[in-house]
C-alpha cells in the first residue's frame, strides 16, 4: 500500500488540483443521501472515499464518529484538514491513491462513498467492511448527462448498475434518483456486508 504524499501525475489528478486551487470558500453540506441516512450507518469507524474536501467526514465527525477521509489531491486533503481544525473536528484526512485498489486502516465499520466511481474498487470496499458493516454510495448516472451535456460521459453509472457491484451485500436502500434542484441525476445504494458463516457460527455460540 502506499501513499501518494509524492504524487504520480495523470490528466484528472491535474484537474482535480486546478479545480481545489481555484480560490474561493465552498460550502460544506453534506451530501444529501448522507444528511437522510447517517443513522443506518455503523461505527464507530468509517472511511469516506474520494473526501475532496471533505463535506461527509466533517459532517460526520460532528456526529461523534472517528472518521479517515482519503484522496488524491493533496489540495483537497490539505483544504479539509483547514476547514476540520477551524470547525475543531479531527477527522484524519490522508492523501491516498485509489488506483492503488487498496485502502488504508481497515476494516471500517462503515464506508462512505459519493460522487466518484472506481468499478474496479467495488471488491476492494467490500472487503474493507467488517462483516455487519454498512456502504453508503451515491454516485452519477448517465443520465446526469441530461442536465450537463457537456461533461466528458466518463465515470458515470448505466441504468441499475450500481447493485450490480454488490451481489454478495443484503441491500439496504437502491434507487435512481433525479435532482432537478442540483440538476443532479444519481444512483444510491445503502448495504450490510453479509455475516459470514464463521460469524453466523461463533454469534450462536456465545447466546
Ligand atoms: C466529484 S469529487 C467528489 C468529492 C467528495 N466525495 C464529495 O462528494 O464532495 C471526486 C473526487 O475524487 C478524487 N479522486 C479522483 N481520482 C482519485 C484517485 N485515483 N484516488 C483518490 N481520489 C481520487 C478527486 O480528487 C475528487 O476529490
């Protein structure tokens, strides 16, 4: 596993930078699906991937949960830590590539994960969760292309895709959604990682 303190260079790291560089103070609500849904979520450890500048882990800091932001913007990363000390939140942000298919400090109790989609590290967030542990993924679908034609079509879900990824989870929460307010169009999916057998066996054996 490594870090990415010292970054490889690629187009959408360049553009993520420049985006995070531009000056200007954001506004940190938490994603929607988030806001409505943290209570389902387990603790007390979560990972919120791709955290940019970290609205989720803020906002869930601020709900007593011990909180590890990642991402791979060093901009991103060093804007939340600013914005976590100013509101005296400490969640850890670490600077982190996800192209690495690998994830720091697991297991979580839960995994956050909004606006980025990665197909190749479905299997590796599953895997990060304890079993019994809760995903949260709110993420575009082509659809979305309705309202911005003039995005580039990467990186967006095709209809029912999402679920798809997480055959082997007990499904929560699975929608489409249209969000004609943030002229957003988003596929959700809240899920428990499955008990094994082995965890089946030995929660019966201590009744
Ligand atoms: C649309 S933003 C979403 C940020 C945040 N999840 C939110 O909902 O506000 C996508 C994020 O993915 C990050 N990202 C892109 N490629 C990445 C990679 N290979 N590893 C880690 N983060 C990456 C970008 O730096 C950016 O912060």
């Amino acid at each position: 596993m490594k870090s990415t303190e010292s970054q490889t260079e690629s187009h959408d790291y360049l553009k993520w930078e420049e985006r995070y560089s531009r000056p200007g103070r954001k506004r940190h609500v938490p994603d929607s699906l988030l806001l409505e849904n943290w209570h389902r979520l387990e603790g007390p450890r979560i990972l919120d991937v791709a955290c940019g500048e970290g609205r989720n882990s803020l906002f869930l800091a601020s709900k007593g949960f011990q909180v590890t932001g990642i991402d791979r913007s060093p901009t991103a990363i060093a804007k939340a830590r600013q914005w976590a000390s100013e509101a005296s939140l400490n969640p850890d942000f670490i600077c982190w590539d996800l192209d690495s298919l690998s994830l720091p400090g697991a297991p979580y109790d839960s995994i956050v994960v909004t606006r980025y989609w990665q197909p190749s590290l479905c299997p590796v967030l599953t895997e990060a969760l304890r079993p019994g542990g809760v995903l949260l993924y709110e993420t575009y679908t082509i659809e979305f292309l309705r309202y911005r034609p003039q995005s580039s079509g990467n990186y967006l879900l095709q209809p029912g895709e999402l679920p798809k990824f997480f055959t082997d989870m007990e499904i929560m929460h699975s929608a489409e959604v249209d969000k004609p307010q943030t002229r957003e169009y988003c596929a959700q999916l809240i899920a428990r990682k499955i008990q094994g057998i082995s965890a089946q066996i030995a929660n019966v054996t201590q009744l």
